[in-house]
C-alpha cells in the first residue's frame, strides 16, 4: 500500500480555495485529501475516489473535474464517511503503461478492501479494471450502465465504443455474468442483444428500467464491478458529454440506481466515465454527478453486511417444479426484507452439492409460484453445467 503514493498526482493547492468556510457535516470536512505534503493514511478508510484522466479511446477530454468536486464537498451528510480523495492517477507515456497503472492501483485497492470510486476517462478503462479483479482470480458481475453495448468489431483497437468485447474475449476469463442496463434498442444490434443471451449475459432496455425502477435492486445486488457510461443520462439532464443523446436515464433514475448500488453489499468498485467538464457551461453535469455520488455513499452508509443470506435470520420458501423432482428454494431476510434464491451446483473443490445465494425480488418468486422459472435463476444454473 505504500507504493500507492507514487501513482499519483496531489489535488492542486487552487481547488480548495473552492470550499473554504464548509460546515462539518459537509463531505470536505469529512475526506481526507492527498495534498502536496500530505497523503492519506489508507489504513482507516473504507472508501478512496481518484480522477483517472485517459481520454485517447474517446471523444470527450478535459482536465478540469474542480467543478465536479467543489460540488461533490458542499453537499451534507449527517454520518461521517471513512473516505480519501487521491485526486490524479498518473497518466503514462503509453496507453499500455497507463492501463496498466490502473490495474495495479485498483488491485491493490480491491485486494485491501477499499472501493474505489473512479472518475474517468474514457469508458475503456473498464477494461484495465476488469484485469485487476483477473489478477486476483475473482469470479465478478460487470454490470455496465449504457445506452450501448459498446461491443466494437472484433478487430477494432480498444475504445469507450469497443472495450466490452475486449473483456468477455480476454483469457482466462473471470467475468462470471454481466449485465447492460438501460441501453436503447434503437442503437443497439438485435444480433448483439442475441449475441448476449446466447453466452447466458443479460441486457435491460431503457424503458424496463424506467418502468419498474425497483427491478435494478437485485441486479446491484449481485454486482462486482459497476461501470456507468454518463452517456446512458439523457442530453438534458446531463450535455457534459459529446455522446450524449435526447433520450435516456433522467436524473432521478440515475440517483435512484446509485442508491441501490450503494446498498449492496456485494458492489466493490464504482466508475463513471465520459464527463467532459469543457461542455459542462452551466455544471448542471457536475451537481448531478456530485449528487449520483452522494446517493451511493448514503447507500453505503447502512449497508446490512448481506452479501448473502443468513439463513438462521431468513424466512424460507419452497417452490417445486411441474416435474415433482426438483425445487427452487428461495430465502427471505427478516432484517432487510430482501430476497435471495438458491442455484445448486456441484462444488468440484469438495465434489458436493452446495447452492450459489443470487439476490432477486419477490417478482421472482411470484414467477416461479405460477410455474415458470425465473431467468435469472436458469442463466446462473447454466453458468454451473
């Protein structure tokens, strides 16, 4: 943890004159920021953001993110946050070397049980960060919050339109599932959205989201890894972006699936990408960023520690299938409320059966009681055959 230092570049002395005179419940009194003679003693964090200024597989470029977190330090929060700011990630000579660096930092990170937040750059750099959870041999959900796919074509080089084939072609592979949220049909390949739920993947189409908000909830609950492209927000709730579109996410949606993200207890590295503070003319782009972040670190903030069910603290349900033979047995918290089903699998460490908990809704269970099984129990069955 000590070398972590060396990767990166101090806030500028010139931002902080942008939040003098902050009252102590505001998040700038709360975080401890990497200064020129200062870096945070990461021991006694739980939560670290950074800037990570690699724009070469994108449009948008900018340097400037002080708007971004002048806003983000003047909004209040009444718990005090175990948070550091460690403001720049080095940038490298080459795109490689960059990649890299981001790879080691959120390895060394994740490996010690601290979230990165991450402000990007370009969408790409979801392909650095997938490495570092590949280097640690973790099995994680991606869950990406996009208008697209952003499959590219199988000989395009690395970009923010192409890095997600890039991730479910890297060897060997350790994305176990992988989810797109909001994405919008008309911009997307029907062979692509084919081509996912040929390899058990899953996509959700931008008005399901909108329709039933609450549906985001078991998918935070089972995410690793959550990129959210800010192209996904529609152009006029969010313009600092060159690929921004009249449709998409408004700003509540978007707080509201912050906040289920920051409840999980599973979600272990958070990353927005594509702001573009040159086109932010008014910073309604950077309040309503500040604003999404705040939602997850209050969501953070009365996480239940469930990454998966207590069952001694569970209400259990038996739901059989039209053969007799088999079961889906799902599992109530009587803390939360929150809902879990079991997958069974064959442990081949130990050769015995055991189940795998996925979080879901109550939706599932009603499916599974009209006799129909839950598709997100049967993508995570076939994951194990």
């Amino acid at each position: 943890m000590d070398k972590l230092k060396g990767y990166f570049t101090p806030i500028d002395r010139r931002f902080f004159s942008q939040i003098q005179n902050l009252e102590s419940t505001q998040l700038g009194l709360q975080i401890d920021f990497h200064k020129s003679d200062h870096f945070p003693n990461l021991q006694q964090k739980k939560i670290v953001l950074f800037s990570v200024q690699e724009y070469e597989g994108s449009k948008n470029n900018t340097d400037n993110t002080y708007e971004l977190r002048s806003a983000l330090y003047k909004l209040h929060h009444e718990k005090s946050l175990d948070m550091a700011d460690l403001g720049y990630i080095n940038i490298m000579p080459t795109r490689k070397e960059s990649f890299s660096v981001i790879e080691d930092v959120c390895c060394m990170l994740i490996k010690n049980n601290l979230l990165p937040i991450i402000i990007g750059g370009g969408n790409d750099i979801s392909y650095a960060i997938y490495k570092s959870y590949s280097r640690m041999k973790r099995f994680i959900t991606l869950t990406a919050v996009d208008n697209q796919f952003d499959l590219g074509l199988d000989n395009d080089l690395i970009s923010s339109n192409s890095y997600m084939s890039k991730i479910i072609q890297y060897k060997p592979s350790y994305l176990f599932h992988y989810v797109n949220l909001a994405y919008q049909s008309y911009l997307v390949s029907p062979k692509a959205v084919q081509l996912l739920t040929d390899l058990g993947f899953e996509s959700v189409r931008l008005g399901d989201v909108r329709a039933d908000i609450s549906s985001v909830e078991p998918i935070m609950r089972n995410t690793d890894f959550l990129s959210f492209d800010l192209s996904a927000i529609k152009h006029s709730c969010f313009a600092a972006n060159v690929y921004s579109s009249p449709n998409g996410l408004d700003g509540e949606d978007a707080c509201k699936i912050m906040r289920y993200a920051g409840v999980s207890d599973k979600v272990s590295c958070l990353a927005f990408f594509e702001y573009n503070q040159e086109l932010d003319s008014f910073n309604q782009s950077a309040l309503l960023l500040s604003q999404m972040i705040w939602y997850f670190l209050d969501g953070y903030s009365i996480r239940k520690n469930e990454l998966n069910p207590d069952l001694k603290n569970c209400l259990k349900y038996t739901v059989p299938f039209e053969d007799g033979k088999n079961e889906i047995v799902f599992y109530k918290s009587k803390i939360s409320g929150r809902w879990w089903m079991g997958v069974p699998f064959i442990n081949k460490n130990n050769n015995k059966p055991e189940n795998y908990f996925v979080a879901c809704s109550y939706y599932d269970y009603e499916i599974a009681k009209k006799g129909d099984i839950p598709d997100r129990w049967i993508k995570t069955y076939n994951k194990f055959i």
